[in-house]
C-alpha cells in the first residue's frame, strides 16, 4: 500500500519471531514434560530442584510461557508481527474457552472470595460470557491467544505465591471425606495449560489462520501421542525396577549352579540358576518361584488361540466370500461387536455355568482355555473379516480369469492376503486375554499355588484309550493357576506369602514383571509373524 510504512520488526523478517514462537512452543513442551513427571511422582512437588522449589519452578515457567503466548496475540494485533490471522477464532475455541472461564469464575467466587452458590453462578456466568465475547468477536489473533496465555499467568501466579503449595488440599465436604490434594491438581494444572498454551504458540508460530490451526493441531497431537508413549515407557520401566530385586532373588551364574536338565538321554545341569522363574512354588523351596503359573499362563493363550483363531478365520471367509450380504449378515457384525465389547466377567460366568459342568464339575485348564478362547473369538471374526474385504478385487478378478475354483482363490490369494491384518487381530486379542484375571479365577485356578510346584504338562498327559474318543488328557481336566489370577491374589489378599518369603513386596512385583514380560514376548511373536507375511507378500 502506498505510503505504508513497516516497523523495524517487520522490516527485519519473522524469522526472530518464528524463533520465538517455536521456542515457546518447546517451553511448552518442556513443561508438558515436567507435569507428567510430577504426576507420576518422578519428580516430587515438595523437594527442591537446584534449590529451587518445583512448584515455583512450575509457576515461573508457567508464567513466562503466559506471557510469551500474550505477547505474541498482542503483537499480532498491534501489527508487529506478520501473520494472516482469520476475523475470528470460531465458535468452537469460543465455546471451549468460555467454558473453562465459566469454571474458573465460579471456583474463585465460591472457593476463594467465598461467596454464595447463586452469586458465584451470576459472576461466573459473566466471566464465561465475556470470554466467549473476548474469543469470538476480535481476530484470531487475540481470539486465541489472550484467553490461553491469560489462563497460563493466573496458574503460575497461584504456584508462585504459594495460593496452591505442596501441603494444599481441597475438601470436597463429602461424606466420604473425599478432596483434591496438591499431588494431583498442581501437575493436572501444569499439564492442561501447556497444552493450551501451546497450542496458541503453534498457531502463532504459523502466522494463524489456516497454517497456524494445522500447526496448532499437530502439536495437540504430537505432544498427546508422546505423552502416551512415555507413559507406557514409564509404566514398563517402573515395574522393571521395582520387579528386579524379587526376580533376581538367589540368582547364580556358573558351572552346575543351575536345575539339571535331559538332553538326548544325559543329564545335564543348566549354567544358570534363576529360581524365581525356574522353580516351582513349594514350602520346601528356599526360593519360591512362579513356573508353574508361568506355564499356565501359556498353555491358556496357546488354547485359546488354538480354539478361536480356526473357528473365527472360517467365518470371515464364510461371511466375507460366500455368504449373501442380507440380515445373516448384518446380525453376526452386530453379535460380534457386542460380544467383542462384554466384560470379562461375563464371559468367566458363562464358562463357570456352561462349561465347568460338561467337564467334570470341577474348574480345569481346558475350561480357561475355551472361556478365554471364546472371549477371542469375536475380535479374530472382526478383524478377518475387515482384513479379507480390504483385498482388492482385482487380486480375486485375476485369479478367476485363470480358470481356478473360488475356493482355491480364497486359499491361495485372498487368505495370503489378509495374514497380516489376521495376524494383528490376534495380537490384540492376545494381550487382552493374556491378563485377564476373571474369566480364569471362575474357570480355571485351584488356589494360588499348585501343591508342589508342578507344572501341567499338557503334551506328555495325552493317552490313548480303548474307548470313545479314544485320546484322553487328564492334565487338561485339572487345576491349576496362571499369573494374572496369582498376582491378583498375592496383592489383594496376600495369600501364600508366609514366612518362607523374605520380602513379599519383592515377590509381588517380580511376578508383575515376569506377567508383564510373558505378554510383551507374545506381542513380540505376533508383531515377527505380521513382518513375515508382510515380506512374503512383497516378494
């Protein structure tokens, strides 16, 4: 425009700018980062860090990311910063921040001004509607980034002046006794505000408008996605460090130190002795271990698979290439995604009434594994079947133009296929039964601890017999116990932990661990059958 003069920022570029709008977001990030650590107690709110108090240190950096993001809304407006904002920010920002005001508003009228219910409603209502007018009417610019980073500076101003410290509490005044403690609410407060406070520097760093809201949004996302993956990491890593100490318990390297093993006729003893995982649990032992839930615990996911993956496999081919799409149909997708969704619990009844009478009356491994493997079955039926109608039809268009029966292009093409997608169902399924404490506790487990610390020994116990069905396995027909119902009784109730256990801490968390690394070894072949598919495919 003629005339038009540029300030000394503008005439310089945005790069400074953009540097301090991605530094913001990193601030952001960073105390992202530093709340989740607070929340999981990695870093406790009542010690110093460097001689610096954490909620203080919270507050600083809250109140620095505040007034960054406010800055730049504010130099957006004023014309200091080059950016293409919208004419407005959009109901649903508007929406979304009047009600958070709204609560605001109603929290510090009641709680800290100590107003009545009715007066506390009238000014929070006021403060709602202000914010929505405050986001809506001006520009993106201010829209965004004022009602954020405003939120931001009064969460840092509270930790800072010690408002909210680590002693605070809030009663409820339930009955119960019920209140929100400082553990909680000061990392809750940190975690929520630098996700807003980022998202408004994302969009900042984007110039706004179109740029800045997919900026703004990938950050929401990224930083929500990290977050989950940390926290699974977290979670691993803390039942690792709290399990080592029972797990390693009388653990010996060396010649002859370990159980003696047969290797073709010869006894020969292992070099490694981890009693923990290699002994059965035993009053004679002088280390308890959990071998025999450990091999429970496979023998119900091998059955279950075994049982569910043929039977739900046939019936995504039946329902998928044969069958005439109709109400048949339609009522099976809607019986399986119903059953896919019943709790567990259900199903551990179901096997208690159904199956445990056919089988003797008595709770048994084949009982567990047929109520798991039901439990399976209607998530290999989905995902088969998802698999399977996700091969193109041209691969079954060419198969038929070389003269081959349906059934052969159902097995040579479409099933080879679909394996991977197949091969991912399972897995899913697989993690969900393989922890599943109910189903079994109703179906399957004897007691805590098999007599003994045997083992079942499924593939050794089958017997031919005279008679119909002429095989019989009586393994199968007794109890026995597996990790997930074991952990479950060792922390509820501490059954079997007597005087023969040093440290039944340690014993509870070494079991938590050795559960949690039999699941992730079953994720772990599952994941290496879904690569080799993949690459059988390719070549």
């Amino acid at each position: 425009m003629a005339g038009a003069t540029e300030t000394d920022l503008v005439k310089g570029g945005t790069s400074e700018t953009n540097a301090l709008a991605a530094g913001a977001v990193g601030l952001a990030v960073l105390l992202f980062a530093l709340g989740l650590a607070a929340l999981f107690e990695t870093i406790t709110i009542s010690e110093p860090v460097a001689g610096v108090p954490v909620v203080t240190l919270l507050g600083l950096i809250l109140l620095a990311l505040g007034a960054a993001v406010v800055t730049f809304g504010v130099g957006s407006y004023l014309g200091y910063v080059e950016t293409e904002p919208s004419p407005s920010a959009g109901l649903v920002a508007a929406t979304a921040f009047s009600a958070i005001w709204f609560v605001i508003g109603g929290l510090v009228a009641s709680q800290t001004v100590g107003l009545g219910g009715f007066v506390s409603f009238l000014l929070a209502l006021a403060v709602g509607g202000a914010t929505f007018a405050l986001t809506a009417f001006p520009r993106e610019d201010l829209g965004s980034t004022v009602p954020a980073g405003a939120l931001t500076l009064l969460t840092g101003a509270v930790f800072v002046t010690g408002t909210i410290g680590p002693a605070w509490a809030w009663d409820l005044g339930f009955e119960q006794q019920a209140s929100f403690t400082a553990e909680f609410v000061i990392p809750a407060l940190t975690l929520f505000c630098a996700l807003l406070s980022g998202w408004a520097a994302a969009k900042a760093y984007g110039g706004f408008g179109a740029r800045g809201r997919h900026i703004g949004a990938y950050v929401l996302v990224y930083v929500n996605a990290c977050a989950i993956i940390g926290v699974l990491f977290v979670l691993i890593a803390f039942t690792t460090v709290r399990g080592i100490p029972g797990l390693l318990n009388g653990f010996g390297f060396g010649l002859g130190v370990g159980p003696e093993v047969g290797l073709l006729g010869f006894s020969v003893s292992l070099p490694v002795s981890l009693p923990f995982v290699m002994n059965g649990v035993a009053l004679l032992n002088d280390f308890q271990g959990v071998l025999p839930a450990i091999v429970g615990t496979i023998w119900l996911v091998v059955g279950a698979v075994l049982f569910a993956v043929p039977l739900g496999v046939g019936a995504a081919i039946f329902l998928t290439e044969y069958a005439e799409r109709g109400r048949l149909t339609q009522a099976v997708e809607v019986a399986t995604n119903g059953l896919w969704s019943t709790p567990s619990i259900v199903f551990g009844l179901f096997g208690f009434a159904f199956l445990i009478p056919r089988f003797g009356g008595n709770k048994s491994l084949i009982s567990g594994m047929l109520t798991l493997g039901f439990m399976l079955l209607p998530l290999v039926l989905i995902t088969s079947r998802e698999a399977i109608l996700a091969v193109p039809d041209e691969y079954r268009d060419a198969s038929a133009a070389l003269g081959v029966s349906k059934w052969q292009t159902v097995r040579s093409v479409v099933i080879p296929a679909a394996l991977p997608g197949v091969v991912t169902g399972v897995i899913l399924g697989v993690g969900r039964i393989a922890g599943e404490t109910a189903p079994i506790l109703l179906t399957m487990t004897g007691g805590t601890f098999v007599p003994g610390g045997q083992t079942v020994d499924v593939i050794g116990g089958f017997q031919f017999t005279a008679a119909p069905p002429f095989l019989a396995n009586p393994e199968l027909l007794q109890a026995t116990t597996a990790l997930p119902f074991q952990l479950y009784a060792l922390i509820t109730a501490g059954v079997g932990l007597g005087d023969n256990v040093a440290n039944p801490v340690d014993f509870q968390w070494a079991t938590a661990l050795v559960l949690l690394m039999v699941v992730l070894s079953f994720y772990a072949i599952g994941i290496g059958a879904r690569y080799y598919f993949r690459r059988q495919l390719q070549t």
